[in-house]
C-alpha cells in the first residue's frame, strides 16, 4: 500500500518551521509522522497526512516549494531486533532505502520508508508477511 508524503523545503531560519505549521493547522491538516532534515542553508520537512492532495495544495497557494513523493509504511514489532528483521528482508531483496523514519506506537513502531522501488518493497513485505501500513 502507497503512502504519499509531502516534502517542504524550508529556509533554515528561525519561525520558518512554525509558520508552515501554522498554515496546516488553519487548514485543518494534522500530521501522522514527519522528520525534520537540515543542512546550512535550508530544511527539508517530510510528513504524512490523511489528505495529502489538500495539503500539497495549500501549501503551493502559500508559496511553499513541496513535493509528493510515494513511500511504503510497515509495522514492525517495538521491541530489540524488530527493525533488524524487517531491514534484513529489504535488503536481501535488492531494495535500496534512501531513507526512512518511524515512530513507536505502544507494541509497535511504525517505519516510514522511501526506497528505490516502492511496488517491489510492498511485493516483498506482503510475500514476507510485513504489516504494512496506510498512515
């Protein structure tokens, strides 16, 4: 199952962050997972919604450089070696992560993750049993 995620790419100064916020919550937009990457001159804010479509909209309307980008979610037990199976299974399967980020969830953690081939990741989660996830 196809996740779409929303990428802004936010000047690295201060309030950027909060304003963007700001404008999601005017809307009624409530994110489910996100991560923040930084470099010295800009941010880069990846996040899920319910309505990803409505929110990359409005923040075009606003004047926010962002992007749709289709990643898979799995769940994976929150406990030692729960991430390790499931990352074994990726990557004996040829499938290079760009990268991915999660969020724990009582007995259960959540991995949000963007590869080289979204179809092949959910065609060997679902042959290997990985929960996957529409967040």
């Amino acid at each position: 199952m196809v996740v779409k995620q929303l990428s802004v790419y936010l000047e690295n100064k201060p309030n950027t962050l909060n304003k963007m916020l700001q404008v999601l919550t005017e809307h009624g937009i409530n994110m489910t997972a996100f991560c923040v990457a930084d470099s010295v001159d800009y941010g880069i804010v990846r996040f899920c919604v319910g309505r990803p479509e409505l929110a990359y909209s409005i923040l075009r309307e606003n004047g926010y450089t962002v992007r749709l980008t289709d990643v898979v979610c799995i769940e994976v037990p929150h406990e030692s070696g729960g991430l390790h199976k499931a990352i074994r299974i990726i990557s004996e399967s040829d499938i290079n992560i760009d990268y991915m980020y999660a969020f724990a969830d009582g007995g259960s953690a959540k991995v949000v993750i963007r590869c080289n081939s979204t179809e092949r990741l959910i065609e060997i989660a679902q042959a290997n049993h990985l929960e996957l996830v529409k967040i």
